[in-house]
C-alpha cells in the first residue's frame, strides 16, 4: 500500500475518485468573499467570515482522502491595497483562526506551513503563524500550507537575492545554477509541484500566485463563490482532474 494509500480515512472510489493518480498538492485561490457578502448586502468582512467555514470543510476533505499538501491563497503582496479596515480584519480573522483551530488541525495530524514573506505581518500573527507551525511541525497528514502576503513575484525576487548571496559568499558558484537549485530557494523548497489549482468567483487569472510552481499544472476554474465552495465541490474538481490527459510537452 503507498503511504498517501494509508492515510485515506474514507473509500474514495464511493465518491467517484481514482486512488491511482490523485494529486499531491492541490492549490486553490480563495475568491469572491466580498461579492458573496454584497449579494447578502453585507459588509464585505461577513464574506470572508463565512469564506473560513468553507475553509473547515475543504479541509477536513482534503484530509480524509489522502491529499498531501493544500496550498491555500490567503493574502497576496498585492492585498496591501485594499482599505486599512478590510486589511486589519483579514488579519484579525487569520489571527483569531489560528488560535482557536491549530489545535484541532494538530489532533488531526496536520501539518501547517506558510509560504510568503512573513516579515512584513503584524507581531501577534507571527507569534500565532511561529507557534501553530511548531505545535504541528512532527504531524505526516495532510500539509495545510498557508499563502500569507504571498506573491510568485516576490517569492522568485526573494530567491534570487538569496542565490546572489550564496555567490557572494563562495557557498556557490555560477555553474550550480539549475532549476532544481532554484527551487531550494523559493518558499515550496521540498514541496512538489501542484498537479491542481483551483480558483472559485468566476475570475480567470492568476493573481501573481505561484508562478514558477504552476509550469504545468491544471486549472479548474469555478464560478462559485468561495463562502459557497465545500469539500463535496473539491471533490468535484479532482474528479474533473482526474479525466484530463496531462502530456508534459510529450506525445
Ligand atoms: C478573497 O475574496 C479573499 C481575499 C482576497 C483575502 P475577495 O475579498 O477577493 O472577494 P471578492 O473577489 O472581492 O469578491
Ligand atoms: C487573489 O484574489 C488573492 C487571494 C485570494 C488571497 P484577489 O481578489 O486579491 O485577486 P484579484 O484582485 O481579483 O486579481
Ligand atoms: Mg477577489
């Protein structure tokens, strides 16, 4: 039996899904809090507190079937933009849940982990982001990896400040660079590649999410709204990955 195999809570054939070939590392961009609230005629920090209860059970999903990493988009370098109030509550809404799920998630043996440049959060965020990565760091389910003012732009300028620095110091030299020496440097060192990303709210495009990671990964695009997204509609995306004949450049 493979290890992923083993970590499967639940039969995934009775839910339509391929145990051979079922992705690795699923990355999926969390959009359309604010239309969802708007609809509702809420303020728009509504929809991204209704976007976490769609978190819970895109989760506990990823979880039972096996799924290894669930990279999740929460706030880009470019979110910086949006009113203070709005930037404040996200930050709010990740704090707050960090402290009340991390232990849950730990006694259901995930593992979390963030990508993006954490130095620019606030104190409390980092102090909630540093103790729930340690509480989990020992957990081998489900990897929960947080995009946190996360931008493939910045993550590949990151990475490339850090290779000019290893040059720098002699620790390497100019022949050493290839792409897998790029990816030790880049925020997902260590992580595969995501074989699935999916975005909800109808918006075709990439948002600067991913950029060297996404090379050849597939794309499920959804017009639902992330509030309304849930594990049965996850489901629903691997099924629709699962029929796709993925060619890599060959025959
Ligand atoms: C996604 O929902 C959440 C974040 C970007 C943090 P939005 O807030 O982008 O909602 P829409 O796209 O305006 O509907
Ligand atoms: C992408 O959504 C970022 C996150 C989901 C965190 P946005 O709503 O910020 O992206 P744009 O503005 O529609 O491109
Ligand atoms: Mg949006």
């Amino acid at each position: 039996m493979t290890r992923q195999k083993m970590k499967q809570t639940i039969d995934i054939e009775t839910l339509g899904l391929k145990p051979e070939g079922l992705p690795k590392h699923i990355a999926i961009i969390m959009d359309g809090n604010g239309r969802w609230a708007k609809k509702r005629l809420m303020p728009r920090s509504f929809g991204h507190r209704a976007g976490v209860e769609a978190l819970r059970s895109v989760i506990r999903t990823a979880s039972d079937i096996g799924i290894e990493v669930l990279t999740l988009y929460a706030f880009s370098t470019e979110n910086w933009n949006r009113p203070v109030e709005e930037v404040s509550g996200l930050m709010q809404l990740m704090v707050e849940y960090l402290k009340r799920e991390a232990r849950a998630l730990h006694e259901n043996n995930v593992k979390i982990t963030t990508i993006g440049d954490l130095s620019r959060l606030e104190g409390k965020l980092i102090d909630e982001i540093q103790w729930a990565t340690e509480l989990t760091k020992d957990n081998d389910g489900l990897n929960l990896n947080i995009a946190l003012n996360y931008g493939g732009r910045d993550e590949l300028t990151r990475a490339i400040k850090k290779i000019a620095s290893a040059l720098d110091m002699g620790k390497i030299s100019s022949e050493d660079i290839d792409t897998a020496l790029v990816e030790e440097y880049l925020d997902t060192a260590g992580v595969p590649d995501p074989e699935l990303l999916i975005r909800t709210s109808g918006e075709y495009r990439f948002s600067n999410f991913m950029l060297w990671q996404t090379a050849y990964t597939e794309f499920y695009f959804t017009n639902t709204l992330w509030p309304d997204f849930n594990g049965d509609l996850l489901v629903e995306a691997i099924r629709d990955y699962q029929k796709r004949d993925r060619r890599f450049g060959s025959l």
